[in-house]
C-alpha cells in the first residue's frame, strides 16, 4: 500500500459566539443569552490520487497535532505515496503508544486470570506463606505463626504444608514468567514493525485478543468508519 501524511489545516478560533433565544423559539427580539459553537472545519482540497484515509486522530479534530494545535495530520492511501514508516512514526508517534499500551492490558489480564478464582483477602496472606515458608527451608526453627496455624487447622503437617506452598509459588512463577515473556516479546516486535500494513494487522490481533479476555477495544482507527473515502 502507498501512502501519503496529509497535513489539514484547522480552523481558528475553535469556537465563536451566538446570541440565543432565551425562549428557545429561534428568535432574537426577545431576551438572548450567548452560547459557544463549535465553528465548522472545512473539507480541504485533497489530492486527486488519494484513494482513502486510513487513520487519523478523531480527538484531534479540533484540538490540532501535539506540535502544532491548528494542524492535524491525516494518513492516505495514495496511488503515488512515498511515506516511509519513519515517516508515519513522526507523524503520528501516538501509533507506537496505542500499540505497548493495548498490549500491557492484554498480558496485565491474563496475569490476573491467573489469581481470579482466589478473594483478594486471601491472595494477600500469599506473600506471608510465601515468606515463612522459605524461612521454614532456611531453618527448620524458624518461626512461621500463620503456616503452623494454617497447617492445626487443615490437619497437616507443617513440612507438607510448605511443600504445597512453595509447589504454588514456582507454579505462579512460571506462568507469570511465561505470560510476562510473552509480553515483551509483543513490546519487541512493536519495535521492529516496518510498515503501517503491519501496524494495523498487530492492532488488530490484540483487537481480538483483548475481545477474548472481555477487554473493550479500544483501537478506534480499525473500525470502518473510520476509514473514510474523500469527500
């Protein structure tokens, strides 16, 4: 696909006044009060070999670039586009962002999956076990005031309970290890993207990964309205 960074001029002042009808009946020969609107932006005079916008910073519209706030860029398919990927980076920086930050929500999900079917009262007495348990195999001595209640409790001896404990700990360990390596491996190929085709088809997988994890997408420039013919 080639492609084309579009620069669109904004309009300004982003809002002007008008006098309205207290009455709300339209009319202004009665009592007014001033209200803001918004004033309309212009279509610009687009070139006549771009084929359709393929993204854009809607919240920009009139709001402006980061830069400039009486500008925003807009990206075209364009039948004679020379925009390189650099080039799409510098434009829209935010791309790279949207990406690292959908992807930490999927894998800061699934880590969570892996605590979800324990009450928070008790996933925080885990950092106790875990502590008095390693105690415990340091020195068999050791004080551990919540293992040796938990263990009178269930019936079990202490050994076997810490055994169970630490059997848990290197389990939460490894699945957290894997699903964290996961992540950067993802944050990784953010980094080595080369073209915005890969851009989108990246977003668009975490798109239906976060759908499986019940995770609102948040990828709005993926969605076809957003992909707009010229007007």
């Amino acid at each position: 696909m080639k492609l084309t960074i579009f620069i669109r001029e904004l309009v300004t002042p982003k809002f002007y006044t008008e006098q309205v009808a207290d009455d709300d009946m339209g009319g202004t020969d009665g009592p007014t009060h001033p209200e803001q609107r918004l004033t309309p932006i212009p279509a610009p005079n687009y070139p006549g070999t771009f084929i359709k916008r393929v993204y854009y910073a809607r919240e920009m519209d009139y709001y402006g670039s980061y830069n400039n706030p009486f500008k925003r860029a807009e990206l075209w398919e364009d039948s004679e586009g020379t925009a390189t990927w650099d080039d799409i980076l510098a434009a829209f920086p935010e791309l790279v962002h949207c990406a690292n930050t959908q992807i930490r929500e999927v894998f800061s999900r699934k880590l969570a999956t892996i605590a979800a079917p324990y009450y928070p009262t008790e996933r925080e007495t885990w950092h106790v076990q875990q502590r008095e348990a390693e105690a415990y195999l340091a020195d068999s001595t050791a004080t551990m005031p919540m293992i040796t209640a938990l263990a009178s409790a269930r019936g079990i001896a202490v050994p076997a309970l810490v055994d169970k404990i630490m059997e848990n700990v290197n389990l939460f360990r490894t699945a957290s290890g894997q699903i964290l390596g996961q992540q950067q491996a993802k944050l990784d190929s953010v980094a080595n993207l080369t073209c915005f085709e890969d851009m989108v088809a990246l977003l668009q997988e975490l798109a239906d990964m976060q759908a499986g994890l019940g995770i609102n997408n948040s990828v709005n420039f993926l969605k076809p309205e957003w992909n707009e013919v010229k007007p």
